[in-house]
C-alpha cells in the first residue's frame, strides 16, 4: 500500500478553508477531514468532554493542544478502521499552534505518514468579516453557505440533506474579533515553519470560489502525485 500523505489548509477564520477542502478533497483522493467539524458533532451531545469544548469554542478561543490533539488521533483511528486503503487527508483547522504542528510531526514519523504540502488561503481581513456574517452552516451534514456570496436553493435549507440552515455559535462579533487575532498570534507563524521546509504553497482566496478551487487543485495535484508516485523532492 501507497504511504499516506496529507495536505494541510491553513488560513485565517473565513478564507475558505473548509468550503475548499469540501470541494478540492474528493478531486485529490484525499478525505477532509475539519477539526472545527469534529468539535461541532461532539458538541452536539452534552457530555463532560462536549462541556469543556464549548467552553472555548463558543467565545472563539482555542481548545487546550492536548485535547485537540487526543480529538484528532481518535478520527483518524477511526478512519484508518473504517478504509485501511485511505490514501490521505486534508487536513482543515489542524495545526494551529506550534505545539500542535510539532505534534503532528511525530505522529506522522510514528505512522510513517508524511505531509506532502501545505496550502494558506491569503484573504484580506475586512473581506473575512463579511463572510463570517453572512454564513450559515448545515448542523446534520457540515455543508456551508453564505446569504449573498453561496446561498442555497431554498432559503434556510440544506441543498445536500435538506437540514435547517443555522448560524454558528461562534459567528458573533465578539468571537470573530478573537479569532481573528489568535489566528495572527498563533498560526500565522505556522507558515514560515513550514515554508523553511519546502512545504508552503499559496493561493489567493479573494477570487470566487469556484476559481480559488480550481488554482488550489492545480497546485495541489503536482505535489501529491510527485510524492505518490515518484517520490521526488518536495521545493517550494
Ligand atoms: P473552525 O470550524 O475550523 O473555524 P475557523 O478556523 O474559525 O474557520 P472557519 O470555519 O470560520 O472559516 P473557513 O476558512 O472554514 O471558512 P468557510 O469555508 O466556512 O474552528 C472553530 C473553533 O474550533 C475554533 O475557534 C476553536 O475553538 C476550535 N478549534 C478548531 N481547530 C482547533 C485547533 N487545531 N486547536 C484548538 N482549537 C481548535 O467560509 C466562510 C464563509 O465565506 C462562508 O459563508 C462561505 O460560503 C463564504 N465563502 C467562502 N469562500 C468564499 C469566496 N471565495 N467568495 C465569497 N464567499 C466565500
Ligand atoms: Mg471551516
């Protein structure tokens, strides 16, 4: 079996990721696979653990690493049972901070993984705030939505599963400012981590959506075929 390579999304709150990775995964044979995603379904039981998430997700601030990293390992567990053959994920929200990135470093070295590129949506912060105000989520599929730029069919339903349309609990003013800021404080620095290795690739995600998923699959396709194929040198 093929080693296992991922592609990391990295961008600030509203930049796309999640409305890319949605789109770009399939075209690469990846599984996207959205750490705000896997935090949302566990909230939607009220368990201690779901407890302690919601404690800082819904005021915008970042779960503890050891956490989120505990979350992380047992959906890709999961996944590994579910398709032993999986040949990757895309990986949106995940590292976020250094100490995560190192740790998936050494999960990856213990798996034999690797990291086959790493990918920042670049969008300036006024064009954020918009989006983040006007989006609205399914809660039963994850679909994404905006009530100018990507509206559904019918208003306040899922085009995918049908499900009423809801805005998130952390798309509040307050919560968007202090993202915003955590995402500058603490993963901004990610990228030059990963750009000293070859890795960083980026993308202009100001363009419609349609256009940043065609150039991310056009970058991204190379990469991945180099390291599943040939196995040549990864440069920036
Ligand atoms: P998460 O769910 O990952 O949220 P986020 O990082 O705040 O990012 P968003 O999902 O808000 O933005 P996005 O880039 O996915 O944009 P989207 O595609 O939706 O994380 C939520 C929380 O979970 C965190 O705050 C934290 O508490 C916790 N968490 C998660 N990961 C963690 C970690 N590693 N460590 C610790 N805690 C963690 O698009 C936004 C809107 O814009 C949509 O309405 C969309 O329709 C629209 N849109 C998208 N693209 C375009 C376009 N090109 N043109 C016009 N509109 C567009
Ligand atoms: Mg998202």
């Amino acid at each position: 079996m093929a080693e296992r390579r991922h592609v990391l999304i990295i961008g600030p709150q509203g930049s796309g990721k999640g409305t890319q990775a949605a789109r770009v995964a399939p075209a690469l044979g990846l599984v996207h696979v959205a750490m705000g995603d896997l935090f949302r379904s566990l909230m939607q039981h009220d368990t201690p653990l779901a407890r302690e998430v919601r404690s800082y997700y819904d005021r915008g601030a970042l779960v503890p690493d050891e956490l989120t990293l505990r979350v992380l390992l047992a959906h890709l567990d999961e996944l590994a049972e579910r398709d032993g053959a999986y040949q990757g994920t895309l990986l949106d929200g995940f590292p976020r901070t250094r100490a995560q990135a190192e740790a998936l470093d050494r999960v990856l070295a213990e798996r034999h993984e690797q990291i086959a590129a790493v990918v920042e949506l670049a969008v300036p912060r006024t064009v954020l705030i918009e989006r983040l105000s006007g989006r609205l989520i399914c809660p039963q599929c994850g679909a994404v939505y905006h009530r100018v730029f990507a509206p559904p069919q019918v208003p306040g339903r899922c085009d995918r599963c049908g499900g009423e349309l809801i805005q998130r609990s952390d798309d509040t003013p307050e919560a968007i400012a202090r993202r915003l800021d955590l995402y500058e404080e603490q993963t901004a620095p990610l990228l030059e981590y990963y750009r000293q290795r070859g890795l960083l690739l980026t993308v202009n995600g100001d363009q419609p959506i349609e256009q940043v998923t065609h150039e991310l699959i056009a970058a991204l396709r190379p990469r991945l075929e180099d390291s599943h194929g040939n196995h040549a040198e990864i440069t920036s």
